[in-house]
C-alpha cells in the first residue's frame, strides 16, 4: 500500500481511518518543517508512536525517568545497550526488570493520545505510509483501534476547550482541602469515593507542585490530568492556591524573544523611514536636475489635454443649461468642474477656444 500526501488534501483523522480499513501494518511518517512523527500500526490498529525528538518531555525513557519508575542511569545504560540493534526500548528495559509491563503500556498509551491529538492540530505538513512486518514486541504493547482512538482524540479536542476555562496554565498550584466532601477511594463501590485514576492525581497534589508537573509524575498525560483535576476541583477535593512564575531559563527565553520581537520592529521601522527619506530625496534631486524638461511637460500637459478637457465642460453647461456662465466660478459652482480647475480658465482661454469652435463647428 503507497500511501503519500500532503495533511492539506488528507488529514490525520482520513489517513488513520483509511490504515485501519486497511487493516495494513507499517509505519506512517508526518513532517512538517523541522519536526517528524512516526506512528505504527499493527494489523490497522494503533501501538506505538515515535514523537519528534525535540519534544523531550514526551520521550519514553523521559516520561519514566519524571514519574520516579526509572533513574538516569539505568536510562542510559539502556539506551547504550540499544544501539546498533532493532530492539525496542520498553523491551530492553522490561527484560532487565527495570519498569514492569503495564507501566510500558500505561506511557505508551499516554504518548499514543498526546501526539494525535497534536497530529489533528496540524493545518500542514506531509505524510507516508510504509508497510512492514509485525514487530516481536507487540505483546507489551497496547493496542488501539482507530474507531476508539479518534473517537477519544476528538472528545479531548472539544473537552480541553472546557479545561481551560478552569486551567488556563500548566504553573498552576493546587492543594487539598482540609476535609474533603466525600470518601477517597471505596475499592468495593468506587461510585461513593474517588475513581483509582482520580484518586492518583489527588495523592499527587500537594500544595506545591504544579499541574505540569503532576503530569510528568502521574504518567497519563496532559490532558487526562488537566481532565481529573478540573472533576476535583468541582467536586470540591482541591483548590486553587497560586500560580508559579516560569522557570528563570523560560522567563529569560520569553523576555529575550519579546525584546528581539521589538528590535526587529524597530530596525524595520527605520528602514522604512531611510526608504522613504531616499525616494523623497531622489525625487527632489530628479526635480532640480530636470526642471526644465519638467516644466515644459507640465506645461504641454495642461495646454494639450486638461484645457481641452474643461472647455468641453464649459460647452456642457452652455448646452445643458442655454445660458453663458457669468463669471466662471459658476461653473464650479454648478458641479461641472472642481474649483481648482476654474481657476485654470481665464477669459482669454476661452475666447481662443471660442474662435476655433466658432470655425470649425459645423453649426
């Protein structure tokens, strides 16, 4: 199956659809720009994702290393042992006994849904699909089916419009409440108390940490975070209590960006300003070199096309209203000609125009 477009003519929604009717394994190549996502396929279904390797934070061995499930080194000593072969990480990591089964799936889940959902935001970019055969791993991996995973993508489309009404920032702080409304988690009728996934993000708030990095803790990614906490707080488990600065490193970033922003403006600014003052000054020097040529065009112009111009309008009044204009400022003032250009007219003007109509004229 060649499948190779552009996300203008087919978007991710139309090509995930048209795999998984497929039921084709391989994996599907996006670009756009400088960044590139891979996404697998096993039999039509979803199992993996490969986010474009500046997004650091969604990295596997990243997510792992921020939840507490893995260190540094164990990561790197890993990823050594990966090199010049075709093993996955997560089965590296699973074999060496380093992070269990269902932690490799909760991460792979989590990055499976962030990065479609960043793929539907995409408005450009190319895409290819290549077959391939099914990988030895699989059985760590989960599975996903396009019908469920759009459907998902696009309930968090429409939901994170709600979220952030409540979280506008991931530097938000929130903390629990004294005594909370309800039971926390009632393993024989969750209905009563707290959901296990809402109750993990509840144990994780703590008064200090911000929402971003709850997220990198908890391991179910922004959205289902931002989600479970958004429910708390209406349900009256948590609160607000401040939003944190950005770290120094971001804030420099965004203050250095925000001042190079308006150096440019202002460089842009003066350059239209010289282009201007040059132009001007070209033109003035044009001027004073070619006055005389100048002068006879501006002359030739009005004698040879607008004097003709204003006396055929002093004939249309003549005709139109029977009578001689008295004086020829009633011209203007009869909407024939602007007041200006009554100026230009002067009784020997027209007495010369008169003779030539008086000779030619057939009447």
């Amino acid at each position: 199956m060649g499948l190779k477009g552009k996300i203008e003519d087919f978007n991710i929604s139309e090509i995930i659809q048209l795999i998984g009717q497929q039921s084709k394994t391989g994996m599907l190549t996006v670009r756009r720009s400088n960044k590139e996502v891979r996404v697998f396929f096993v039999n039509g279904n979803v199992v993996r994702v490969e986010p474009d390797r500046s997004e650091q934070r969604m990295l596997m061995g990243e997510m792992l290393i921020t939840s507490g499930k893995l260190t540094r080194e164990d990561l790197e000593s890993a990823l050594e042992e990966q090199k010049g072969t075709i093993q996955y990480l997560g089965e590296i990591l699973l074999k060496r006994k380093l992070v269990t089964k269902e932690d490799i799936q909760k991460v792979v889940q989590t990055q499976i849904y962030e990065t479609i959902y960043e793929l539907f935001r995409w408005k450009e970019g190319s895409f290819e699909f290549e077959t391939r055969e099914k990988s030895e791993y699989l059985k760590i991996l989960p599975s996903l089916s396009p019908e469920q995973l759009l459907l998902n993508v696009s309930w968090m489309v429409d939901e994170w419009r709600e979220i952030e009404k409540t979280i506008p920032t991931m530097n938000m702080v929130f903390e629990k409440l004294p005594e909370p409304p309800g039971p926390l988690l009632d393993p024989k009728d969750e209905d009563r108390g707290l959901t296990y996934n809402q109750k993990t993000i509840y144990d994780l708030v703590d008064g200090k940490r911000t929402i971003k990095e709850i997220v990198n803790k908890s391991l179910m990614g922004r959205f289902d975070t931002c989600s479970i906490l958004n429910e708390l707080l209406q349900m009256g488990y948590i609160r607000k209590v401040r939003v944190e600065k950005a770290p120094l490193y971001q804030r420099i970033e965004i203050k250095s960006s925000k001042f190079l922003f308006n150096v440019l403006s202002i460089i842009l600014i003066l350059l239209a300003i010289y282009s201007g003052y040059q132009y001007v000054k070209g033109l003035i020097g044009f001027r004073a070199n070619h006055a005389n040529e100048i002068s006879f065009l501006e002359e030739y112009y009005k004698r040879d096309v607008v004097i003709p111009i204003l006396y055929e309008k002093y004939l249309a009044y003549k005709l139109t209203l029977e009578t001689e204009p008295k004086c020829l400022t009633d011209l203007s003032m009869a909407e024939f000609i602007r007041e200006e250009e009554a100026e230009i007219l002067s009784p020997a003007i027209l007495r010369t125009y008169e003779a030539k109509w008086n000779k030619y004229s057939p009447f």
